[in-house]
C-alpha cells in the first residue's frame, strides 16, 4: 500500500446486489478454502448465511438499501489470520457504484480504514481469539486509529494527487477539517448520554461514539507524537509489551491517565480544538 507498506495476503470480496450472484461469490470463496482445508464444505456453506459477516448478509444491506432508497452499508475485516490471509467482506460501496447520492470518497475512506485494520493485525502473531482481541485493544482505539488514519491519509492522497477522486453526486465531499468538525459536533451532543468520553464498545449511541470520539483521540495523539507513531513506534511493541504496555511506553502516560487528559480537550472551544489537525 502506497503510504503504510504491505500488511501481507489479503483477499477483499464485494457482494453485490443480485442473490444469486452473491451466492456463486460465496462459492468461488469456498473453493480454494475447501482445496486448501481451511474449512469444510459444511462449514463453508454455514458460513455463507452467518448473521454477522455471511456473503447474503451483505447482499441484504444493500438489497434493502435500494429497494428503500435508504444508504446502508457494511464492511469488516472478518478474520483469516488461522489460514495465513486477512479476509476482507463488503457490502456493495454504493458511492463508487453511484447509487442514492453516496459520495464516492466516503468509500474511499472505507477501503483505508479497513485496510489499516489489516496493518494492526499485521503485528499480532497469536492465534488464540481472546489474546487477538487483547492485542487490538479497546474500541476506541482500534477503531479510532482506523478512523483517524483513514481520514488524514486520503486527505494527503487526495491532495498530492496520489489518489484520485470521483466526481461527487448531490452536495460537494466536506474536506477534512469539515468532517472532523462534524465529527466533533457529533461528540459534543452525544457524551452526556453515553458512560465515558471514549467507550469501549461496538453497540448503540456509544459504539458510534467510540469510531469519532476515538478517531479525535488518535488525531491528538498524532498531534503529540508524529503521525507515524501507531505504525513506526506503538505497533511494532504491542506483541512484546501487550495493548496497555505499549501505549504506555509509547505515549508516555497509562490509557487511563490519557482519558482524562482527552476530556480537558474535549472541553476546549472548537478553534483551540482545530489546531491540532494536520493542515493540507
Ligand atoms: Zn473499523
């Protein structure tokens, strides 16, 4: 990858929005599975309707999604690490499909979060589920990272030409200093009625939280310690030192003690809050 090297093997499969094609997709995934004794035949099939990250799960995202005319959209890193890949699914991205007004450039973040999901697992080593899962730390981070990574680097692609971008349907793409206001404003409305500033959590008003407020914590952190600093200097220790060790040892400061400093900045005005973005 053009900015952050290669996280290794990784096989990335778009459902579309016809059923049965989704289903052959599903099968030209089982194929080398079953070859390679990833899974079973069985297993392959049983995997293809799961509700959390099956082949007809995202064809039903997008399904309903245009039969309503309502956006909807998913996707996730969903494992592979035990068969040597990192294995990627997408429900159709409808701005590059040009459908329902989605900003194409929304999509193109989408593929730089997730990859940068890639990146984090590329430096955890152990198979063991729960230990993965330790690794990557809360989800404030793992996502707020994804999120703060994904925004700042196809702003600088964009901006040095190394990305291009798709004409946008409906209203202009807000550039970055716009979206993480929105994002802030977000935040602001939102944490009184959710259990911390920073919530470890995937479900409900503080699981959305968690990706903006998250992504500003990382945009701070960069601020403080270089926008290499995940990749270059925190990532690399997470084996040896574990998700806490590392940042510790990496910031300076426990997670905990960094919380609490992140809330004196979420309390400062708007303008004060803007100066720690990187400028394009
Ligand atoms: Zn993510």
């Amino acid at each position: 990858m053009i900015s952050w090297g290669s996280s290794g093997r990784l096989e990335y499969w778009v459902v579309g929005t016809d059923r049965d094609t989704a289903i052959a997709l599903s099968d030209a995934f089982c194929k080398p599975r079953v070859e390679r004794v990833d899974m079973t035949a069985r297993e392959c099939l049983a995997d293809r309707t799961n509700e959390d990250h099956g082949f007809l799960m995202y064809h039903r995202i997008v399904a309903d999604a245009l039969a309503n005319a309502k956006p909807a959209s998913s996707a996730g890193h969903n494992g592979g690490y035990q068969w040597g890949i990192h294995r990627y699914s997408s429900s159709l991205p409808l701005g590059f499909a040009g459908q329902l007004e989605i900003h194409p450039e929304g999509d193109q973040i989408t593929l730089l979060h997730e990859y940068w999901h890639s990146i984090q697992m590329s430096f955890i080593h152990r198979t063991d589920h729960q230990i993965r899962k330790k690794q990557m730390g809360p989800v404030r981070f793992s996502e707020g990272s994804a999120v703060a990574m994904a925004e700042i680097t196809a702003e600088n692609l964009w901006a040095t030409g190394r990305l291009s971008r798709a004409a946008s349907q409906g209203d202009p793409w807000p550039n970055f200093k716009q979206r993480m206001i929105n994002k802030m404003n977000f935040i602001q409305e939102k944490i009184q009625d959710c259990d911390s500033v920073l919530p470890d959590t995937y479900e409900g008003v503080d699981g959305r939280l968690a990706y903006k407020s998250g992504g500003w914590a990382v945009a701070y952190l960069l601020y403080r310690h270089g926008r290499g600093v995940l990749r270059e200097r925190f990532h690399p220790r997470v084996a040896e030192l574990g998700w806490e060790g590392a940042f510790q040892k990496t910031f300076g400061q426990t997670s905990t003690q960094f919380i609490e400093e992140f809330k004196g900045f979420l309390g400062l005005p708007l303008e004060k809050q803007i100066e720690i973005l990187p400028k394009f």
